[in-house]
C-alpha cells in the first residue's frame, strides 16, 4: 500500500509527459499540466468504504493526492467542509433538494486553502523553498499561511481592490507583499518578471499542477457525503475555474475507480457576473476558449478574471457533462446574499451567493429540474467581505438607556 | 434508543429540579441551571466507539445534549474542529506535546457557534418565538445567523467597540441590533430592561440553560480527538468562562460514561488579560467567586468580561481539576499571536493567542512540565480582528511595474 499512487504529470494539450520528483511549471506547449495516477492500483487496493473512517481532512483521499511521504504534508485540518440542505430557501425557489456546499468553514475561511495545502505540500516535498504568486487576495493568504508552516518564502501581488483582510493575512504571516494598482492580470505580470528574473517557484493559478489537486477533493466529498451518489447539477463560481476543473477531475476519476456509477456525471455550471463573464459568452458563442474582458466589474471580487489560463480545460468540462454558463447582476447576487443569511443562517461570500441566484435564474429556465439534486458552491465566508452588507441606523444606546426608552 | 437522554434541569447551588420541557432561566436562588442526563442509560445503550462513524458535526454527541426531536436541531455543520498539532513551536517554548484546538473552523468563525446551534435548538424545541441577548459581538453574530435559520425574532445588544464585522452578521441575518456606548454589562442592563417589560426568552450567558451544553462539545472533541485519552493540560481564554465551565461538564459526565479512565482529569486554566482578571484575582486569594473589575482594557475585546455570572463555576472547575489562573499582558497576546501565524500558518484570534502566551509562561514557572500534552483553545479566528494586525510600508505597484525595479 502506497501513501500516494501519484504517477506523472500531463499535458492535457500536447500529451507530453513530465515527472513528478522534479519542479514543473507549464508545458513547453504552454499549456497547463495535469497529475496522472495508478488509478487501476488505486482501484485493487482501496475500497470507497475505507475512507468513512478516516481522518476528517482532504487528506482522507490521498492515494489520489500528489503527496508521496506523509511527513511533507502541510495541514491546518482543511476539507470535509458542511453539505448543508437549504430546505426553505430550496422550497421558496422551488428547488427541493438544494444543498450548500459551505468552503467557509476551512482555514483561512475559504476554497482556496485547499489548493494551498496540497500545492505547498508538494512544493516542500520536490524542494521549493521560494514561491511567488498574484492573487485577488484569498489564494495569497492561504499560501502565505501554508508556506509560513512549511518555512517557504512566499511573495503575493495583489490588486490594491483586492479584499483588505487578506492584506492582514499575509501580512502576519509574514510573506512578502506587494500592491497593484490594477487587476489580478496586472499581478500576474508582475510576478511573471520576477519568476523569470530569480528563478523561484510560480505559484499562479494552473502554473503549477497541484494547487488543483487540493481543489478537485470538493469533487471527491460532495459525492462521499451524498453516500456515493453524484448529485445532477454542480454551480461553481467561475473566476480562474481551477475548482470546476478540478470537480471534473475528481468526476472522471471517481468513474475510473469505479466509485460512482459509470452511467451519468452532474451537469457542471460556470457561473459568472455579469461584469465579467468570458467562460459564459464563449460557451453561448459554442467556443472553445474565451477572450480577455475588457474593463471587468464586480462586487463578486474573487470572480473578476478577465481571461482565465484554463478556459479551454474550463469550457470542456461544461461541454462534456451538458451543462452551462450563466452570468448574474451584482445587484442580485448581493440581494441572494442577504437573503440566504435571513432564511438560512449562512453569511456566504458574494460569490457564493452568485451561485445560488443563478439555481434561481437556471429553475425558472426549467433548466433546472425540480426533481434535480443541486449543489451550491459557496466558495468563502461573508466576513471576509464585510463591505458587502451595508449597515443603516443602527441605534446607539446610553448605559442604562432602554431600549425604545 | 432516544435521541436525548436529557433528564431535568437542576440548580448547582441549591439543587432545585425544574423540567427541560418548559422555558426556564435562572433558577429561584439566582444561579445559573445545568442539564442533567440520564448517564447510566447512555452508558448501557451507547458505545464510545459508535461515535467515530456518525456525522462530523457535535450534534454526534446527540444522546447527551438536550434535543429530544431530531427535527429541531439547526445546524451549519458546526464542531469537529481540528486539534492540530504545533510542533515548530512547541519545540520552541519547550512543549513538545503543545496542539491548537481551533474553533475558527467553524460557522461564522467563532466557538460561539457552538452555544448558539445548541441553544437555539432546544429553544425552537420548547417553542421561544422571539430571544434577546447582550454580546461581545460573536456571540451576538451566531445567535442572530442560527435564530434566522429557526425563524426565531432576535434582539442583539453589543457595545459600540466589539468587533465591527460581528454587526455585518447581525445585520445580514435580520435581526435587531442596538449598540451601546458602553460594556458587555452595560448590554446586559439593557436586555435585562427588555426581558423584564416584554417577556422574551433571555438567551444571555447562562442565563439560559443550553448554550453551556453546546460548549461543551469541546470537551468532548478533544478527548475523542486524543482517542479517548484526556491531556494534561487545557488553556482556555475566559471571559464568561461558559467553555470552560461546559469542558469540565464533560469531563465529569465522560468519567460517569466510563468513556475516560477515572483517575485523571486534566488541569483546567483559567486565561485572562491583564486588563481585566477578575477570576485570576479571585484564584490567587484562593477565594470561589470573583469581584467587578473596574475600568477593564484589553486588546482581547472577547474576554473583557468585569464580572461573569458564572464565576464560581470557572473557579471550581479550576480548584477540582488542580488547574489555576493566569493574566496575560496585551502586548504579550498580540506579539504570541503573529509567531503562531508566522511559524504554524494559523491566523488565530488575540483571546486565543493569550492562551499560548500562558503557555509559554508556565512552562517557564515549570508548572507545565516538559512531557505534559497541552491544548491551547483558539477560540476564533484573526480575521474577525482585523485591526490586530497592523499594516505597514506595503509598496504599491503600477502595472507593468517590477518588483524592485
């Protein structure tokens, strides 16, 4: 028995194939890589039955995580995040069997502290000690956060928009920090210079193929904790679209191992905002990859992408499972938001709230079945985007002041 | 097979029995109720090792918590927190053994979660329509998200210098929100003027009988998460101490269940800020209840409590367990609170922080010893104080702008 059935890396353009002891980045074709396992051994030597009792992290699923020497594993007890139904929201929108899948409830407050588990993990395992990321804020304060306990450098670029907790989180980490006055694109070039200029690890968004190996265990415990079974519509909030790629890619792997039945995959929806929404218009257009968007907006910060790296692996996997992309207004995803808070007691991220108005916009489409099984994937928490509740007349009492006195 | 295996509530001071089925407070005498279970029932019909394979959340511990009707139970998925190890800085401060219990993994980010799903289910249960409650502003936050989910009215009263984001999730959830230019106490009065003039249910700090059983879960977790072994020592940030006084309930029931062996409890310890120590103060003169503490300060807004209602409960737990009182400084906490992030990648909270400050001082007062297995309590996470963290000379890029160049 093997800690990990880690094989090699992948390019899922041109085929070529690297190793996976040695620092990788991007293929020579440019495109990202992705990790291949034994999954037929995996199949001989673990039964989906094993995990219940395992360890409650992501980690429970590590024969099919990169890590291969469990003493590089850097974790702050992140996964097996809530499955919650949101039965009078579900009943409201006419969607029965709605259900949230809560990423606040993790380290650091959201999804992205997967991808640093698993990406910093594997950096300290193929011997990094320097890495340098942009980010739209929460990605930077997860790998600043891992990297500290993994005692790597780390240097995050963010757009000076970007939410101002995360400024916090990396700051006390440690990291390096630096502001743009620009967006995550402009982060990005920036971090490229520096790569390029001292050759220290890029941990941008699909540069290196593990981040969404920590992304894609969403995929592999929405269907543990629906006992094995898929659910029929999964809605992601698509910025960079590594969790819906890595969702897929759990899919496709679950199906290898014989762990969900080989007959249907969940309809996999992009969501975006309306200020921003590549991956929809190019899968309206029947395209295969997107286009940069121009002047991009949104209230949805961790979405606002204008040309995700992945589109294409993004796009293929909505073709592929016969879902969708669909583009929601500011103005409802934060009503959403509010209303999720007041009918179910969930503060979610505005991102995640996009979500769950565009199961709304998909029902009333028919899209949506009212027989379907659908997840919401709320990507973080609402307090890490406090400016997204505005506050109005709250009374300011003296001691001993009744109140309505 | 019940559900609960609740019994009675009974009066800690003058031993009244009232019944769980009705809406009770305090008891006649003034003291705070606790929720007796019917043990020996529990130990003949359920097995410690049936727990490991139910639902990761503490409604696992369903037999001994007051629900009796599963329907009623409101939860976001809240308890199995992670107890992690802290080695790297363990072995620094000379506790080999030193983990981090971190409730910021967890709904709204806080252990206050706890009280509130429990308390807010038995509520729902004996059929509270509408509750009021005074608040440092966690606690505030969680009973407002969780009386929204039950569809219960709350009334929140927090002073003007809690948390700010604690009002974002007040407001989000719907409920009412006052503020007042004052102290937790000074809120208290006002709920007190509410309860008296409108006769709603007082969901203040043990004044309502339930939330000290949500509490202590922890007690629970950590002992199953040690596989039914208790450490040696347990640090816990107190201000109203209900954790506290919840973890040594759970130890005391774990004894009477034959889940733990009967020999040994760990040495429960009080931590308090310098700037408000009423229960340390009253330990160091040896005395079983505490006084107002005048003109209280700290940096760790969530234990600055002049005086707890359950104060002689906190100081019991401490002299039965052999455990003791420590103050900690503000500059100490916060300076604790940036090594913890810097060397293990956890963003705790300054209450949390505080207790490994404790920590490391009684490991040099020799009171904790060298093979003692330690828990620290984080009791939230850092990113609900973000001005905990202070930002300096963070350099801002124009796009196109290099790193150093």
């Amino acid at each position: 028995m093997e800690f990990s059935y880690i094989s090699h890396l992948e390019c899922p353009k041109c085929h070529e194939t690297y190793s996976e002891n040695e620092i990788n980045q991007l293929c020579k074709c440019g495109s990202p890589l992705l990790v291949r396992y034994r999954l037929h051994d995996v199949k001989a030597n673990v039964q989906k039955e094993d995990i219940a009792s395992r360890e409650n992290s992501l980690w429970r699923y590590h024969e099919v995580l990169p890590v291969k020497d469990q003493a590089n594993i850097v974790s702050l007890g992140e996964g097996m995040t809530p499955l919650v139904p949101l039965e009078k929201l579900g009943k409201k929108i006419d969607v029965p069997q709605l259900y949230l899948k809560d990423e606040g409830v993790i380290p650091t407050g959201t999804f992205k502290t997967r991808g640093a588990s698993v990406g910093v993990s594997k950096a300290k395992e193929i011997g990094v000690k320097q890495l340098a990321m942009p980010t739209n804020g929460n990605a930077g304060s997860a790998w600043a956060l891992y990297s500290a306990k993994a005692d790597i450098k780390a240097t995050i670029v963010m757009p000076k928009d970007a939410p101002k907790i995360t400024r916090k989180e990396v700051a006390v980490a440690g990291a390096e920090l630096y502001l743009v006055d620009g967006l995550i694109s402009d982060a990005g070039k920036i971090v490229g210079g520096l790569i390029e200029k001292e050759g220290i690890y890029d941990a941008s968004t699909l540069k290196e193929p593990y981040r969404i190996e920590g992304k894609k265990t969403m995929g592999y415990e929405i269907v543990e904790q629906l006992n094995w079974e898929v659910p029929d519509v999964i809605l992601y909030p698509t910025g960079g679209g590594v969790g819906l790629i890595g969702i897929y890619k759990a899919l496709l792997e679950l199906k290898e191992l014989g762990w969900i039945s080989a007959d249907k995959l969940p309809r996999l929806v992009a969501v975006q905002a309306e200020g921003c929404a590549p991956i929809v218009k190019a899968w309206q257009e029947g395209k295969r990859e997107s286009e940069f968007w121009e002047n991009s907006e949104t209230a949805a910060f961790g979405i606002n992408v204008p040309k995700a790296i992945g589109d294409f692996l993004v796009l293929e996997a909505i073709y592929e499972t016969n879902g969708c992309g669909v583009a929601v207004s500011d103005e409802d995803l934060l009503q959403v938001q509010k209303e999720v808070a007041m009918t179910e007691g969930n503060f979610i991220c505005p991102e995640g709230a996009a979500t769950v108005a565009a199961a709304q916009m998909l029902r009333q489409q028919n899209w949506i079945k009212e027989s379907d099984k659908v997840i919401c994937l709320n990507t973080g928490q609402g307090i890490k985007y406090p400016d997204s509740v505005s506050l109005e007349n709250i009374p300011l009492l003296q001691p001993n002041q009744p109140i309505n006195g």
